[in-house]
C-alpha cells in the first residue's frame, strides 16, 4: 500500500459519500472571511457618512446590520465546526475501520514481534493525533488564510499605502505566536511525563503496599514521592510564565500596530501623513485588531500539524507493513485420517526453531509434546494450529492444510486451548461461540456439560447470558481454564490442541481440569504440550523435544525402561527441578 494510503483511501471515501457537507465547508468558510470584512465597512460609514455629518438618520439600521454580521459570523463559526467535528470523526472511524482489517490480515509473526502497547499505540493515540489535523489543523489553516487575506485586501481598499505595513506584521506574529506556542508544547509534554511518572509510583506503591507495610517504608515513600511531584510542579511553573506573557507580547503588539497605522493614516503634519477620514481610521483600527487573530491561530494549527506528523509517520509504517498472504481453500476433509506432520522445520529469522519434525497421530490418538522452555513446543502447536506457514514439510489435519483451511471450517475441525485463557467482553454464551451463529444451543450445552461447568454457570446472575470479561465476574482460574476447554470443543472438533493446560493451578483444581479433558478429549486426536511429566494425560505418545527436534519419543511405559531422556527427565522431576 503506498504511503498515507490510509488516510488518503479514508479521506477520499468520507468526502465521496458526505460530498453535500464538503461543499458546504467550503461554503461556510468563504462566508466567513466575507463576514470578518463587513463591520469595519460598516463602522466607516456610520462615522464618515452619519455622525461627522450629523445625521442620525440610518445609524439603527446600520447597527442592526453591524450586529447581524457579528451574529453571523458567529452562527458561520458555529456551524463549520460542526461540520468540521462530523467529517473529521467519519474519517478517522473509517481510518480506524482500515486500520483494523489490516490488523486482522497481519501475520502471526507481527504480533509475536511487536510489543502490545506500540499496537494500541498507533490505533489509539496516533490516530488521535491525526485527528487534530481534521478537527483544527488543515481546515483552519485555510480558513484563517481565507480570513488574513481578505483582511489585508480590505485595509489595501482603505489605505493601500498602509498595506506594506500590515503585511509586514503578518510574518511578526506569526513568529512570536511560534515562539510561545513551541516552548508551552515542549512544557506540557514535560508536564505528560512527570504525570506518567507520578501514575507509575502510585501503581508500584499500591501493588507493593504490603511490602511497604511490612518493612514500614512509608516514610521512604514519602520522600521518593516528592521528586516527580516536584518535576511536576516545575513543568507547569514554567508554562505559566508564557501562558502569562504571550497575551502581554500580543496585546503590546498589536497596540503598537494600530498605534502606528493610525498615526500615519491620521492628519499628523508631516509627509508621512495619508489623512483618511476618521471613520476610516475607525475601520483600520478594526481590521488590524481582527487580523491578529487569524495569524496566531495560524501558527498554533501549523504546530499542531506538526505535532500531528509524528502520528500521521506512525500509521504510515502500520501501512508498511506486508500483509499475511494466505489463501483459503476449501479442502475435503477425511474423518479416518488423524494428525500428520512430515518434514515439518521452522525458523524465526534465520534462527531455526523445528527441525525435520514427523508425527503422526491416528484419529482418536492422544499424544504429549515434552521439553523446557525453547525446545520448539508452542511453535509445533502453532504451526498445527494454523497460525503459521511451514518452511518446510506439511501439516495436516483430517487430510487437510490448516494453515489454508476455511475459518469457519477449520473451527470445525480443531479446537485450542492456550496455557493463558482469554476472556473477552462479552455473555458466557458468546465467549464460549466466540461470534460463530453456526454454533448452536444444544452444542454449547453439551461443552458446558463434558467440562463440568452446568452448576457454575447456572449459579451466576442470568446464566448464559451473564456478561463477564477482566475478573471473570468472579469465575476461578480453574473455571476460566473450564470456559477455554468449552469453547474449544463447542464446535465439535475432531482434534484438540493443549498447551500447558493446568499451568498455574494447585493439585486439587488440576485434577479438576484433567477430569474435563478426559471427558472433552473422548473420541477425539489430541496433542497436547507440558514442561513436566506430570502433564501427561492419557497419553497413548509421548514425544521429548529438545533444540527444535523429538529426540525420543514412544508410549510412556516403554520410555520408561529406555533409560534415556524420559528417565532422565523423570529423575530430575522427582528431584524437585523446574523444567521452565
């Protein structure tokens, strides 16, 4: 995708389909700048032509009509920042919408690489930071442009001999505006720093508070506390001192402008002098006073672009990023055939993980993958499950490819249940589902049923239908353990997938969860994967990997008497070793 093709494809769509509003954006600002013109015309006129003259005929509906252009510009205001706001949040929805199918269609390895927080990152803030060239970056800088240049083309009608004057100012305020606007930015980041860094304490400190009560470390605490509340402190001091002399700069400024237009433009004796009448001093005096505030709020909105390109770089690299290209095909599937892997290998950037890795597994079969931490286990689960592509070798599962299989079919076929369970947002129901209609009922019933879970959950609040998520509404690590189970064989999958099923659980909720994979497992090819031994459930195989390869495997009794790496493993547990 070529660079900004996600706010470009964004922009161009909403303004497609929201083209009524754009146009009548655009409407709203050419009559904006026409509105900021008309009072100073109007204000000549009432003192050149009424007052000077001694005429008082008029002047009401000439103030009517000085209120009404102020009345209006303020509804013009008003309502291009609504449209503004509307076409502003439709783009970035949609740049979300892209942004997230790119995420769904982002290999594995993308997640594996990269951190959480930097993902969230660039779908949350940075889009946020984008937002502000919508909502007061590239729309007002072209409104104040509009707004600056038919000031200088008003005052140029007046005194067109004052308009080198004031044209020179432009560049002026726009500098000093700059100037302020960059030192109070650069101040509140510092500020957005000591805030994380007071946040950051207070969740060490609450999360320790038993340690800090334990070894009486309140005073200790006290006094670490004052360091980022004082940098705090003296980060907001300083964006006080120029948010207390930018006004200052600015009104001295302008003064001294008006004072100089008004000098020359007045009958002041000398050569200089352009005498103009006093309703036009009168008028110049309002156009020079409304022309600084376009010119500061220029160089606040290009800060704010600025600002705004650090997340626009960001969504450009998320852009970057090579798509997964999987193609799904629609394969037959062969009930009487298990788990096949022939040749399997593998290699997370050139460092090889499996190596000539050959299982098979008839159906119903149940086998364990064992080895510590680096031995290549969830990488053989993954690539089983379909997560990855073989480098070499293939996978296969009823005769079929996962990794190219159908979603919906492949959901049908296997089921996962990973050592940490995710609970989503959601009822009981669609978090055993996950989404899928196809899943009825009867079948998430009898899951519930194999796993032991019927009491559980007709104790919560409404049954099925009870919303859980972060907490679990109050469900164990063991039945959050038992929901993974279920949901993995709601469909009613011919293999399972195990990965460190009863990690983290005491003996008496581990028994629990064995009992459950035997009821859920009837039937069905499972492999499962275990640092110890003591994971070995049924197992009808049991394969011992190291450095990415099996380097013995067989039925658990006869390893036994092999005296080679499963008795050794088997001493070195009994010794009370951890395998992790």
């Amino acid at each position: 995708m070529k660079k900004n093709g996600f706010i470009g494809k964004a922009s161009v769509y909403v303004l497609k389909k929201n083209w009524i509003l754009a146009v009548l954006l655009l409407v709203m600002i050419i009559i904006s700048m026409s509105l900021q013109l008309v009072p100073a015309f109007i204000i000549r006129r009432i003192i050149d032509e009424n007052f000077s003259k001694g005429i008082l005929k008029g002047v009401w509906l000439l103030a009517a009509w000085y209120l009404a252009a102020q009345a209006g510009t303020n509804v013009v205001e008003f309502l291009k920042v609504i449209i503004t706001t509307v076409l502003g949040q439709k783009i970035l929805n949609r740049l979300r919408m892209l942004m997230s199918q790119r995420l769904s269609e982002l290999p594995m390895k993308y997640f594996t690489n990269t951190p959480v927080g930097d993902v969230m990152s660039r779908l949350t803030t940075d889009v946020d930071a984008i937002n502000t060239i919508f909502s007061a970056g590239i729309i007002g800088v072209v409104t104040d442009m509009f707004k600056i240049g038919g000031l200088l083309v008003s005052l140029y009608i007046i005194a067109p001999q004052l308009v080198w004057l004031e044209a020179a100012v432009v560049p002026l305020v726009f500098l000093m505006s700059n100037y302020f606007r960059k030192n109070i930015f650069k101040f509140q980041k510092q500020v957005r720093a000591r805030i994380a860094d007071i946040y950051t304490f207070i969740q060490e400190w609450l999360r320790g508070i038993r340690t800090v009560k334990a070894y009486s470390l309140e005073k200790n605490g006290e006094a670490k506390f004052r360091e980022p509340l004082n940098n705090h402190l003296s980060a907001i001091s300083s964006i006080a001192f120029y948010d207390s002399w930018f006004p200052c700069v600015m009104q001295t400024l302008r003064a001294v402008v008006i004072a100089v237009s008004l000098w020359l433009a007045a009958k002041n004796g000398t050569v200089f002098s352009l005498a103009l009448t006093a309703g036009s001093l009168a008028a110049i005096a309002d156009l020079i006073g409304r022309l600084f505030a376009p010119i500061e709020a220029l160089a606040q909105e290009f800060q704010t672009i600025q600002q705004a390109m650090a997340g626009i770089a960001r969504v450009r690299e998320f852009a970057d990023v090579p798509v997964e290209e999987r193609k799904h095909i629609d394969q037959p599937i062969d009930e009487t055939r298990g788990l096949e892997i022939t040749g399997l290998s593998f290699a997370y950037n050139n460092v090889s993980v499996l190596s000539n890795i050959n299982v098979e597994l008839k159906t119903g079969e149940k086998s364990v993958f064992i080895g510590r931490s680096g031995a290549g286990k969830t990488t053989l689960m993954n690539l089983t499950a379909g997560l990855y592509r073989p480098m070499e070798g293939t996978v296969r599962i009823c005769g079929a490819d996962p990794y190219t299989l159908p979603p919906r079919k492949r959901r049908r076929l296997l089921g996962v249940v990973p050592q940490m369970p995710q609970i989503f947002d959601g009822t009981v129901r669609e978090n055993i589902t996950l989404g899928d209609d196809t899943i009825t009922q009867d079948e998430i019933e009898a899951a519930v049923d194999a796993v032991g879970l019927r009491e559980t959950i007709a104790a919560l609040p409404q049954g099925f239908d009870t919303v859980i998520g972060e907490g679990a509404a109050g469900l164990s690590s063991g039945e959050i353990q038992l929901l993974s189970l279920a949901r993995a064989i709601a469909a009613n999958p011919k293999v399972l997938l195990l990965d460190e099923p009863t990690s983290g659980l005491d003996s008496q909720t581990e028994q629990k969860v064995f009992a459950a994979i035997r009821s859920a497992g009837e039937g069905r090819t499972i492999l499962s994967i275990s640092h110890r031994l003591s994971g070995i459930i049924d197992a009808d195989y049991v394969y011992l990997m190291a450095n990415g390869k099996i380097v013995e495997s067989g039925a658990s009794d006869d390893l036994e008497q092999r005296n080679g790496w499963y008795a050794m493993y088997q001493k070195i547990e009994n010794a009370g070793w951890d395998f992790t």
